[in-house]
C-alpha cells in the first residue's frame, strides 16, 4: 500500500547512453543506474526516418487535421511505439529487486536531471504490463538537480506594468499585433489612484538576457 513516499528517478549526468538511478526520498536510498533508450532514437513502424518524439509531435499537433485512413493507422502505430518505449522504460527501472517495491509504496514520481533533453522525454508514458500507466496511479514531477539561488530582486517600476508575451514556437500570425492599448484589466491592488500605463511586448525565440531586458523598458 502507498505510503506518500517519493520515488526519484535521477539521470546519470555524463552518461551515454543515459542512464538513470532510483533514489527513494527521503531516506536516499539508492538503486544501480541503469540505461533506457532515448524517445528521439526510438523507431516507430513505417517512419523510418523519423523517431518517436517526431511522430508524437506530429500526432499530438497534427492528427486531428486529417483523423481519417491512412493517418488512423499512422496514428495507431505512433501509440504502440509509444507504450513500447514506456514499457522497456519501466521493465530497466522496475523490473528488478526491491525496485517493484520502492514503487508500490509510492505516490511520487520524480524526473531529476539538469538536461532539458531529459526532461523532455515523455516520461508520463512509463508502462506497467500488470497494470496501466504508471501517470494513472501516481504523480510524476520534474525537477533540476541542482538549484542556483535566484537573483536579488530590482526595485519594480510603479509607473508602469510591463507584459511580455514570449512565442516558444512562433508561426506567421500566432500572435495578434502588441501595439494596440490594452484596456486596464488588472484588479485591485494592481491600480494605483493614478493611472498606470500598460505595455505589451511579444518575442519570439529569445533568451534569458532578451527576456530581463524587454521587462526593463
């Protein structure tokens, strides 16, 4: 029976191919790491040159444009790849002594790795062929290994209120022009006695500098 315990799932930095250890929180308990094969190296039947995060992209964002034969047994053979790769997955972790255990006895799971690569797997698909996906059973997080203390923070402007609206995939038209005024929606306490002017900035594929440095105008 679950205890409430956290179950982290921790990638190995450096290793090739990844591979992971199993850290029962908080007792910090460990498992030996093992490898599991990369979402973006996973074939998917008849798309071969193509991987698995590519065709559930594609399935995610593009099968509704067209959900009809062929793309239903495109779509089918997507999934199948998927709970494939979620079950060789979870059989690497699980499968093995009192690792079966450390997760019955969870109601965690946690992602830790520093790599935006890692993190991006689609790790809510583990599958256990006893049961379902682990996602349906227990919550999955992710999170860093290695928190930096955050800046001090700057004085805020009281004149103003600053939007920035960044496009992490920026298509022609995604987003209405910023130039128009907005109208003042912001509850109370927000606004002052006096007006506040309101300005709205959108960028597209920027970084950390670019963002500070459009909230500072």
């Amino acid at each position: 029976m679950s205890t409430g315990a956290t179950l982290a799932i921790a990638h190995v930095e450096g290793s090739s191919p990844p591979a992971f250890t199993l850290m029962r929180l908080p007792e910090g308990k460990l498992a030996a790491p093992v490898a599991i094969s990369s979402p973006y190296q996973f074939q998917v039947e008849g798309q071969p040159n193509s991987n698995l995060m590519e065709q559930l992209r594609w399935y995610l964002e593009h099968f509704l444009d067209y959900p009809f034969d062929p793309e239903i047994g495109h779509a089918e053979r997507v999934l199948d790849a998927l709970q494939t790769w979620g079950t060789q997955a979870f059989n690497a972790l699980f499968d093995r002594r009192d690792a079966d255990k450390w997760l019955a006895d969870s109601e965690i799971l946690q992602i830790r790795s520093d790599d935006p690569h890692i993190l991006s797997w689609p790790w809510e698909a583990l599958f256990d062929p006893q049961r379902n996906y682990l996602a349906h059973e227990r919550r999955i997080e992710r999170r860093l290994n290695h928190l930096a203390d955050p800046p001090a923070l700057r004085a805020l402007p009281n004149d103003r209120v600053n939007i920035l609206l960044v496009v992490a995939r920026p298509y022609k038209a995604d987003v209405r022009s910023t130039r128009r005024r907005p109208s003042p929606s912001l509850p109370p306490p927000c606004w002052s006695s006096r007006p506040r002017q309101v300005q709205a900035r959108s960028h597209r594929q920027v970084v950390l500098r670019g963002r500070q440095e459009g909230l500072d105008r």
